[in-house]
C-alpha cells in the first residue's frame, strides 16, 4: 500500500526536522538518516531540541550544545541542547563585559534578572535559532538534521522565533524582561532569517513520524495542520515499526490491526507523501544498529542469537508484581498526589488512566490531568464515576494571568503608563511559562480534597518545572502578579512523601531505561519520593513464538534486571496488548 522508506527517494531539503508523538522512534530515525548521510560523503550536524533528549545513548558517547565530532562517522557532528547549560551561557555573554566595570551591587542585580525561567526560554530559542539562521553553520554542513521534542513542545519551539522577534520589535516601554533580552535585540536580523528559513519549502523539509496507531496517527494529523498554520507546508510521514511477519496468535493480531489503521488513514494526511518502516528485533543503540536500521542488514534477530543476554537471571519475570499491586499499595498508602513519568511514548497516559480508574472503583475521588501540551488523555478515557479532568490548556491560562495582572494594576491605581509597562511585559514568551506554572500548581493543590493522578510531559521538561518553583515565584512577583498560596505549598506538598509519589515508568529497552536513571536521580536530588517502577508493554511477558517478536522479548531480559536491581524489587511488568486501550479496557493493564 504504502512505499519502503529509502532516503534517496526524498529530495532533501538543507533542515530536516523530525516530530512525532513520544516514542515513534524519532530519534531512530533522525539519527540513522545522519550517519547515512553522512556515509554517503555528506557533512552533517544532528541537533537535539528535547530536553529529555536520549541522543547520548544512541550514539554511545557524551555530548554538548555546540556540538561533538562522532569519530566512528568522520563527516558528522552531534549537537544536545542543554538548556541550563545555555542559560548559563546566555547570563555570562550578558554579564561578562561589565565585570570588573560596574560596580558589584550593579552586577549582582544583573544576575538575578538573568536568573528566571525566562532565562532558559531565551537561551534555548537562541541557541535553536543559531542552528537554523547562522550563516557558518549554513556554509559548512549540507544538512542540518533536527531530532525535536514530542509535538507539542516542538510546535512551541517553532513559534519561538516569530514570538520573540514580534515582542522585540514592538517593544517600546523597556519592559523589565529586556534586561533579560538585552542579549537578543542586535540580533533581529539573525531571528527574521530563521523565521523565513522555516516557512521557505525549498530549505525546509518536516518529517511526521508515526507508528501503526490510531493515537499517534491522530496526534501526527493535528501537528500536520498546526505546522500548516504557522506555514511550514513542506511535510511527509513516516510510519514506523510495522511488523511484516505473522505466524502465530499475536502477530497476526497486530498485523491485522495496524494493516486496518494504515487503510484508514486520517483526513489530513491522506494528502501527505507516506513511506513506512519495517519494525526491527533490536535497540537502536549505536554506529552499528543505526546503520542497519535503514539499509535492512541483520543484527541476527537482536538477542535471539546471543547466549550472553539470554534469561540467566534466576529472576522469575513471569511472577512479578502487577499493576492491580501498585494500585493497592497507593490506596493503602493513602497517596494524593501520584505522578507518571518517564521518556515520551512509555505509556505514561494510559497508565496513569488504569491507575485513575482502578482508585476510583475503590470509592476515591479522583482527578486526572496532564501536563503535556500534547494532551493525549482525551483518546484514552472520559470522565466518569468518581474521575474528573483536566488539561492545562496553554492559551486560556495565560489570558487568564494576563487579565489577573492587569485587573490589580487597574485596582492599585497604577498610571497609564505603569499598566502600559506591565502590558508589554506580559506580551513576552516568558509569560506563558508563569501562567503554565501557575495552572499546575493549582492543580496540585486539589489534592486537599481528592487523589490527584498527574500525566506529565516528557521527563525533561517535568523536572525542569518541578525545580523552578523558586524562579517561578520570582517571575510572578517582577510581572506584578500575586504568588497564590497553592505556588506557596507547592514544593514542600511535592517533597512530602506521604502525599505524593512519582511512579516511573519504562520500556524493558536501553533508551527509556537510561532515561528513567537520570529521572531517578533528579528525583532523588530534589527530594521527590518513588518506589515503582512499571515495565509497559513486554514482549517478554507475552508467549509469543514469533521470531521477531521473540526477539525482542529476548533483548528485554538485561533491561528487566537492571530495573529490578536499580528499584530494589519494587517493579511491576505490563504486558504488550495489540489492541488500543481506552475507556473500560484500561483494566486490561491492571493483571
């Protein structure tokens, strides 16, 4: 139906940018197409937008913001965005020319205007723009790969460029912001190319990637026409990991399902130039598996053929907890904040769905929401019995917050001009963040009354706004607004662990699990409290006697040790279900 993926049949345009819903294999497939390129005599820089970025692990080796040579592949270079590290970068460029010229009490106040969230939200536009306007980086590389964040994060990226250049340009109050955008103003030019670049067909190319699923289809169809609304129309798609093989009970399953969503493709998409990828027994970790991700060379079935990662364990993964066992240690521990996190596409969402459902058959009130600008929950369950929900809608709370600041300027009898001041500060980028921030915190602060079960975004970016609490408060505080008292409990609610648990979840794979260790460490520093882990989708639960398939549940054993060694014990393993789980079927999950 739909034609074999091969990177000569697309004409490539000089920026490549890969999107999806988590867990389509973006990465995989960003990074493959770079060092295949790059084999091919090209020269290639491959840049990570994600803060919860797992590029390191693919390619094997460490990695920085500006950029790394890969001596297994002599004509690439990989770039991280590390959004800290920017920021910290940003300040000192800001700072650094007045050190030792200004007086110390000048400079300590420069550097705590620098010091925001806003900070990190300039720092990373820059740096993305640098990537995609800067004319040495034009000059040297003859593609510029982009391996972005999950969909919705992405679409705030691209906007990026627009919002900002749109409030430098119309700013005329000096709004107390600039002194955090005092870096950016010469650089109007630099941020009007980049706008430019993204909505030129010729130089930029975006490519939807999927999986055979309802959910990731419908996902990849929204981003499609979001893109087509801030005019990026130069767009194909990619449905990845399609199994060809069916011979027993389970694969034939999910052939026939996925061949049903590929015949019924949705509306928007139809039109899109598809190509599909065949699902593959093995992880794509490096040089190696990367290059045989696209060109179809064996790597004998994955673990099928290796004694070394063979079921020697002396762990008996079949008996392992369920999720019904967690759910009942959260109800009997009397849990009210529960949070699901883990690398995009693990199955948070429909994970903390069951969890929501399965609580509210045993009497709680519960509400269930997300983080994730993505919002998925709306695929997966409605409202019912006991559960209501939410999802933190980004435009409404920031003209929620707006009309909040502005209305108690108004009431302090602030001057024309005052309010004009304040008006023009609350049109930057940075804003959205606070009325985000804001949003999650009254969320948390339901707990009071009911459980509150937390989808969160993509690990990287919930730990970033679970540590911001403190610059948070400062950034509320400089646009005037009031910190309400659920920003005020929010952190030491967070750090308590008889309220609140983090839940982690995984993939029996190399990937999601190095992701998961960095979470626990994050978690660990901020003194937030988890003891599960949850294995999703496991072949290795399964019977399957496909050879692919079987392959892949041979490749899970090592990650199901190392999960079970890294939580002492406290894992629950998921089995892999073919069919989408949404409403009742949920319980499916639990046992």
């Amino acid at each position: 139906m739909y034609k074999d993926f091969n990177i000569k049949d697309i004409e490539l345009t000089k920026y490549l940018f890969f999107t999806g819903k988590g867990g389509v294999g973006k990465t995989s497939l960003a990074s493959s197409i770079a060092v295949n390129l790059a084999d091919s005599g090209k020269n290639i820089m491959l840049v990570s937008t994600d803060p919860a970025s797992n590029l390191q692990d693919v390619f094997e080796t460490e990695l920085d913001n500006k950029g790394v040579k890969i001596k297994e592949v002599p004509n690439l270079t990989v770039a991280n965005f590390e959004p800290e590290a920017s920021a910290a970068e940003y300040k000192e460029s800001v700072v650094g020319p007045y050190r030792g010229k200004l007086p110390d009490v000048v400079i300590e106040n420069m550097e705590e205007q620098l010091s925001g969230s806003c900070t990190v939200e300039i720092a990373s536009f820059n740096e993305f723009t640098n990537f995609i306007a800067d004319d040495e980086v034009t000059e040297k590389y003859d593609h510029v790969i982009f391996d972005t964040a999950p969909t919705g994060h992405t679409l705030r990226m691209l906007q990026l460029p627009s919002a900002w250049t749109d409030f430098i340009s119309k700013s005329t109050h000096g709004a107390s912001c600039l002194g955090q955008l005092s870096g950016l103003d010469d650089k109007k030019e630099i941020y009007k190319k980049a706008v430019d670049n993204l909505a030129d067909g010729k130089q930029t190319t975006l490519i939807l990637v999927s999986r055979p699923q309802t959910s990731a289809l419908a996902e990849a169809e929204r981003t499609s026409s979001e893109l087509q609304e801030l005019g990026i129309n130069n767009q194909i798609q990619i449905i990845n990991g399609v199994l060809k093989e069916y011979d027993d009970e389970l694969s034939t399953l999910i052939f026939n399902k996925q061949d049903e969503v590929m015949s019924n493709l949705p509306e928007g998409l139809k039109s899109l130039e598809t190509y599909i990828l065949a699902l593959k027994p093995f992880n794509v970790t490096g040089i190696d598996k990367l290059r045989a991700f696209l060109n179809g060379a064996e790597v004998k079935n994955g673990a099928a053929s290796n004694k070394e990662t063979q079921n020697t364990t002396g762990l008996d993964f079949k008996n392992t907890a369920t999720l019904e066992k967690v759910v009942d240690d959260l109800y009997n521990s009397d849990k009210k904040v529960i949070f699901t996190m883990g690398k995009g596409g693990v199955g948070k969402t429909t994970i903390a769905a069951t969890i929501a459902l399965a609580l509210a058959e045993k009497g709680k009130k519960v509400h269930l929401t997300t983080t994730d600008p993505a919002a998925h929950l709306k695929y997966v369950i409605d409202e019912s019995q006991g559960i209501t929900m939410s999802y933190i809608d980004e435009v409404k709370e920031l003209e929620k917050y707006r009309k909040e600041v502005i209305a108690k300027a108004k009431e302090s009898n602030a001057s024309q001009d005052d309010i004009d001041y304040i008006e023009e500060d609350l049109r930057s980028p940075c804003t959205q963040e606070i009325a985000v921030f804001r949003a999650f915190a009254e969320i948390v602060d339901r707990s009071e009354d009911e459980i509150v079960v937390i989808d969160t975004a993509p690990t990287g970016h919930t730990v970033l706004l679970l540590e911001s609490t403190e610059s948070y408060n400062k950034e509320i505080m400089r646009t005037k607004g009031e910190t309400p008292d659920s920003v005020k409990k929010l952190l030491p609610k967070l750090k308590d662990d008889k309220l609140t648990e983090v839940l982690i979840i995984s993939l029996a794979e190399a990937t999601p699990f190095y992701e998961a260790m960095r979470l626990q460490e994050d978690l660990n520093r901020a003194g937030i409290f988890s003891k599960w882990w949850i294995i999703n989708s496991s072949f290795y639960a399964t019977d399957t006697s496909n050879n692919i398939l079987k392959a892949k549940a041979e490749n899970e054993t090592q990650w199901i040790k190392e999960i079970s060694e890294t939580s002492g014990g406290n894992i629950a393993l998921i089995k892999w279900v073919p069919e989408e789980l949404k409403g009742q079927g949920l319980k499916n999950l639990l046992n």
